[in-house]
C-alpha cells in the first residue's frame, strides 16, 4: 500500500473520535486511511463452549465495526482512500504489524475493555513509545480548534524528533507553535536564600538552551509563528495546562529499554493520561 494513516477501531466512542481525526490527518498528508479492526482469539479459543451460531455473530459484529468506521471516515472526510484490515490475534501485536510501514498509528484514548476509571486503554498505552512510528492518542473535544500545536522538549538530542514532527503538524495545519521548555531547580535547605544567583543561572541557561534548541528549527521553517516557554516547573503540568487550548501535543517517547526495546517516559505517560487534546508520541531516529 501507498503512504497511509492506520487507526485502530473497536466500535467505542473513543475508537470513532480517533477514526475521525485519523481521516482528517490523512487528508493533511495526502495520504490513505487503513482502518484496523482485531478480533481477539479468545472467541475462537472456547469452542467447547461456544454456542452454535457465535463465532458467526462475533466475525459479523466486528465486520460491522470496520464498516461504520469506514462510513465515518468518508462521511468526515470525503474521497479519503483506504481500506479495512479484519484480522484474529491480540490488538497490541496486529497493530504493530500493521504500523510498521505506515505514516503514524492513531488510537483512541479508552476501549470498550478494562475499567471505567482508567483514563488510558492498555492497547494505547501499550502501544505508545513501543513502534517506530509516531503514535497519536486521541482524548478531547474535538469539535473546537484553536490552531495551535504544543511540543514539549527538554533540548536533548531526544527533541530533535518531536521538534521536527510538531513544525510539520503546524504547517499543515497552518498553526502556530507553541514550544515548551522546563526545568527543576536544585533542592535547597534553610539557608535558600543564599543559593539565588544559583537559581537565576540556572534559569538563565535554561532559557538559552530552549533559544538554542530551537532556532535551527524557526530557520528551518520561518513560515511557523512559534510562541517560545522556557519556564521553571514540571513539564507534565505545564504541558496540559497549555494543552487546553490546543489542538494536538506532541512529545517523545524518550529513550531504550535495558533490552533495547523503546519505553515510554515518566513525561510522556503523564502527558498521555492528563492532556486536554490529543497527544502524538513520537520517537526518536531508531527506536523500536
């Protein structure tokens, strides 16, 4: 298949909102929607209890499923191409298959399994930092836009990757870009008053390193009005609340595992379960 935008679908609320923002990017990049839909093998496990007539009712509803996703997707984005993919196996592993050579994968925030208080399904979660693909989480209203992309980074050679994405998502959105950088200060004792011209160093630099970390990329791309925070706080919480009002926050997946396999970071995981909008991960040049 050409170019294309995989998005995973289950028949939930949250699956239909992704199918939704999947068609719509797919049309920003010009390119085709696969709309993936797994049948869990435990269906087909059970056949000793399994009464006559289920397995054909499962493979119909899930047949359903792909066929409303489909309708959907052209209802919201018309002549959108692509196609549906119905196949048996654990969610997690098929959707990994599937966004190997895919331009990105998008999920829905929440399934129909697990339990209602759990803000992020266990297939996004899973799936979020662990394949080569930039992975979009999608949660929020999707009905007001405030053309506005936030990317957090923490100018390390981990941000060249979500930088890269979140100026692209701005250009083809034709939004600005609000770029944020935070820092921690150091733990101080009774005497903390001694350590100010420590702290205004320290926020001295941090300032310069988010200007620097960033003006090869306002270069790069001089069509983006970018708004530029370099603040002192932690990046969870300064990213969702700027996550308000934006239409989509990218961050990285930072990082390898001890065997190599990429993980999803403390930032990234807080930013996934607490932002207002959708959430892209993006991972750095060669993980997974």
């Amino acid at each position: 298949m050409t170019a294309h935008v995989v998005v995973g679908v289950d028949g939930s609320p949250s699956s239909q909102a992704a199918v939704e923002w999947a068609a719509a990017d797919a049309v920003r990049r010009g390119c085709a929607l696969r709309i993936v839909q797994a049948c869990e093998p435990w269906i087909y496990d059970i056949p000793l209890q399994t009464p006559p007539g289920f397995r054909d009712s499962m493979s119909e509803y899930y047949q359903g499923v792909l066929e409303e996703a489909a309708a959907l997707a052209r209802e919201r984005a018309p002549g959108v191409e692509g196609d549906t993919v119905l196949e048996t196996g654990r969610p997690v592993e098929i959707l990994q298959r599937e966004a190997a050579d895919a331009e990105q994968l998008v999920l829905g925030s929440r399934g129909r399994g697990g339990f209602t208080g759990l803000l992020l399904g266990s297939v996004s979660l899973a799936l979020a930092g662990h394949v080569a693909v930039p992975v979009v989480v999608v949660r929020g209203d999707q009905e007001r836009t405030y053309d506005e992309v936030v990317v957090g980074f923490d100018a390390s050679s981990h941000s060249a990757a979500p930088l890269e994405y979140a100026f692209e998502e701005a250009v083809r959105r034709g939004a600005r870009l609000h770029a944020i950088h935070t820092w921690q200060m150091p733990v101080t004792g009774q005497g903390a008053a001694v350590y100010a011209p420590l702290i205004e160093e320290i926020s001295e630099a941090g300032q310069r390193r988010a200007a620097d970390t960033l003006a090869p990329w306002r270069d790069k791309y001089p069509q983006v009005k970018v708004e530029e925070t370099a603040v002192y706080g932690h990046p969870v919480a300064v990213i969702c609340e700027a996550s308000q009002t934006a239409d989509l926050v990218v961050v990285g997946s930072r990082g390898l595992g001890r065997l190599g396999a990429a993980v999803l970071g403390s930032v990234s995981h807080g930013v996934l379960h607490h932002a207002r909008c959708p959430v892209a991960v993006v991972p750095a040049r060669g993980e997974a």
